[in-house]
C-alpha cells in the first residue's frame, strides 16, 4: 500500500517551493487562526468523520463506495492546493491540459476515432449534458431508456421538458428488444440511452442490437456506462472477464458517460461526458467577455453546462492513468478481483441451502434472496438478514445492501414464491474492491449463518 503519509508533506513542500519563486517564502498566507483552535476543530472533525460505514474493508459490499486511490489522493491534494478551475484556461492551464489528456485516453477506450468531451461533478450531470445535446439535435422527439436505468435519466429529462419512454427488461435486466422496437416504429424517438451496467443489478443491455435498431430507425444512440464502462478494459470473455460484444459496440455510440469515481478509483464527484461527432460543440456555443480571453486554444468551459469546476479532479485522474494505465494489465487488473469474487460468491449460493442466488452477475453486483416460500417472508428475512450482519464487533461485521423486486421479476428468473405480497426485498452486494475477493468465502459464511437462526 502506497503511505500517503510519506508522500504528501512531499506534495505540500513542492507547492510551497513553487509559489515562493512569486513572493519568497511565507508571504502567501491564508486567513491564520490560532493553531490551538485549529487542533480542537480538527479533532472533531475526525472524530465526527469515524460516524460513517466502513467503506475501506472488504466487509463492506453494501453500495458503490470504495477509498480512492493513493495515486488519485496525491494528485488532488496537490492540485488542490493550488485550487485551479477548468472552465478556462486561464483557471487552470496545467489541469486543462490534464483533463484534455485523460478524455482522450477514454476515449480511446470506447474506441472512438474522434471526440469531444470533458470531466464533470458526477455521472448525473454527465447523463444531464448528453441528453441536452440529445435535445438539440433531435427538438421535440423523446428519450427511451431502460426501465432499469438509474433514475437520473427520467430525472433530467423532466427538468430538460423532454419526453422520457421507460422500456421493458427481459428476465436479465436488460432492455427488451421486441419491447424498444415497438416503441422506435411510431417515430417519436430521438435517442435511445443503452446502460452498460445498471446500477441495481449491473446488467449490460444489448448494445449491439440497439444500436442497428436506433439507426434503422435514424435515433441517437447515448451509452450511460458510469457504473460499468471501465470493464471494457477486461472485456474478453475471459472466466475472470465480461462479456466482449456490449463493450466493442461502445464504438458506434453518440455519446458517452463514465464515472472514474467509481471504477476508476477517483474520489467523489469525478464523472465524464464523450461525444463521438466534435460538432455538438456547437450547441454549447456562448460568449463571456471576462472569461475566454488568454487563448485560442479550446476552454473546456466551452463545451461544458457546468462552470466552475475543480481542476484537482483532473490531476487526480491524470496521475492514477500514469501508474494504472488503461490496459487490461493496469487498472483492468484493479476489475478483475471484483470480478473473480463476484462469480465465486454466485456460485456459493448456487450450492447454499437458506441462501439462492437471483440472478446471474454479468459484472461484480451479486444479488441473491433467502430461500422461503412468500413474498412476505422473503422480504422480513432479507431485511433481518441486512440488520444483523451489520451488528456486533467491528471486525465482524459484514455490511451488504438490499433491493426491491416484484412477484412478476422474481417470477421471470424462477422463483416460485406465493404472492402475499407484490413486491420483496432481496439482498445485493457490490463486490467493488480487490481485496474483498478473498473475503467473499467468510462474509457468505455470516449471511448463511444469520439465515440459518432465522429459518
């Protein structure tokens, strides 16, 4: 493990030696306050901080929360230290230049041959800016998506004025083609919005076919691949890898979003938006008069709905890629763990007699419910299940999620339970970090466990 403790007095000391070159040394300082205040503030904060779950253990595969890298930490404490905004180039020469680097690489990684995009706050703001662009290019059609996407995308297109179609799922949790295409025959579509990792159960829908459905019928085609676009990168078919096909289609997309603070081991908000035609810039043409002056190279704040944005998001992600490439061997290599534990913990259920998997993981999300007779039961024994695993000592505790389902979806993957209920909570897990493959064999032993008292 990288010590960070080794390494940012390091980041601080170079920072310092920098901004002396302007003024000499100690003539730059903040607003002092006394270091005793300072100390009793900072021992609150820390202790106030400990109020949270354990998102670094492997114990914790409950939602999408893991520690960034030490790499992205270095990079944004550094560059923050600075404070540069990307919107223009005069904010932020440096990280421009930085975040200009790491959409190319991405977009490299989708196999786009050509690109225009930028970092955004979050993968909500992401979907938001490609489906305004959605907007512009086809006025007045609707949006279609999965009704297993994330909410964001009926979300935004309510607060864009845009028709929102939700389509069905087949028994996978991907978007049903028959479903969509009876939709694409009236014409009202404009985009159809793929996921490449549904962020309930990390379903991948059917790229390939959705996007010779989209143009046979002249429809847009966005990919929302904010959870699962960085599995491209171990996208082989390989027993520790995931399906090739969803990800070689990522070329043929419009756009693209992806959030390096999930996979891509950045911290929080750190997501991208990637258009494949450089001509939608058009669409976020504006003018300040106090702000593009210093050159006519592009501003990322030309091409963003965002303005102000941190420039030390785009340092951290740039130094991560210099140390974990976007390679198969290099942060491929942080997926496959995930992964391999993802599909040892399905099997595990598959063989468990009080624990049966729902359905099978195409990436590292394992969803799975205890093995009863009614809705009603399952739903009670999951949510006892999801309570008590998280009790007790700390290095016991196993912290997991839980999802909701209807008869109808239990049904359709062959689970025969008694409706007494229309829907039930199961229970979900996020098999995120490396480290948590080789914890799988005992936190699966605690939920048997559990499972087993409440029978």
């Amino acid at each position: 493990m990288t010590d960070l403790t080794l390494w940012l007095p390091q980041a601080v000391a170079a920072i310092n030696r920098w901004q002396d070159e302007y003024d000499g040394p100690g003539t730059h300082p903040s607003l002092v306050v006394d270091d005793r205040d300072l100390e009793a503030a900072f021992i609150a904060l820390t202790e106030r901080l400990t109020d949270n779950y354990p998102f670094f253990s492997p114990r914790y595969v409950g939602q999408m929360l893991k520690p960034p890298h030490p790499a992205a930490v270095l990079g944004y404490v550094t560059a923050m230290l600075i404070n540069p905004n990307n919107h223009a180039l005069d904010g932020g020469p440096a990280t421009a230049a930085m975040e200009k680097d790491v959409v190319a690489r991405m977009a490299a990684m989708f196999g786009l041959p050509q690109h225009l995009g930028h970092l955004t706050s979050s993968g909500t703001i992401a979907n938001l800016e490609a489906l305004f662009i959605a907007r512009e290019s086809h006025p007045g059609k609707a949006i279609a998506y999965s009704a297993d996407a994330h909410y964001t995308h009926a979300r935004m297109c309510h607060v864009l004025g845009i028709e929102g179609i939700p389509i069905a799922t087949d028994a996978h949790g991907r978007m049903d083609l028959d479903a969509l295409e009876s939709v694409l025959v009236n014409g009202r579509i404009g985009t159809v919005v793929a996921t490449l990792g549904t962020t309930g159960l990390g379903a991948l829908d059917p790229l390939p076919e959705i996007a010779a459905l989209a143009r046979a019928h002249g429809v847009r085609v966005h990919v929302d691949a904010a959870y699962g676009g960085f599995f491209s990168l171990i996208a082989d078919d390989s027993p520790d890898g995931v399906a090739s096909a969803p990800f070689a289609a990522t070329s043929l997309a419009d756009s693209i979003v992806v959030d390096p603070h999930k996979h891509g081991l950045q911290p929080y908000g750190c997501g991208a938006v990637l258009f494949s035609d450089p001509a939608v810039g058009r669409f976020y043409v504006h003018d300040s008069p106090y702000t593009y002056f210093t050159s006519d190279d592009l501003h990322l704040g030309e091409i963003s709905l965002e303005c102000s944005r941190a420039g030390a998001s785009a340092a951290a992600l740039w130094l991560t890629l210099e140390v974990l490439p976007l390679t198969s061997a290099g942060l491929g290599a942080a997926l496959r763990p995930g992964r391999r534990g993802a599909l040892a913990w399905h099997a595990l259920h598959q063989e468990s007699e009080v624990l049966a998997p729902y359905q099978q993981p195409e990436l590292d999300i394992v969803t799975y419910l205890p093995r009863r007779s009614s809705m009603s039961a399952v739903d009670a024994t999951s949510q006892a299940i999801f309570t008590g695993a998280a009790e007790g000592a700390p290095a016991e505790q196993v912290h997991i999620a839980t999802y909701g389902v209807t008869h109808d979806q239990l049904t359709d993957r062959r689970h025969d339970l008694q409706m007494d209920a229309p829907s039930a909570r199961i229970l979900r897990s996020v098999v995120m970090k490396p480290q948590s493959e080789d914890a799988i064999p005992g936190i699966h032993a605690r939920l048997e466990s559990i499972a087993r008292t409440l029978a």
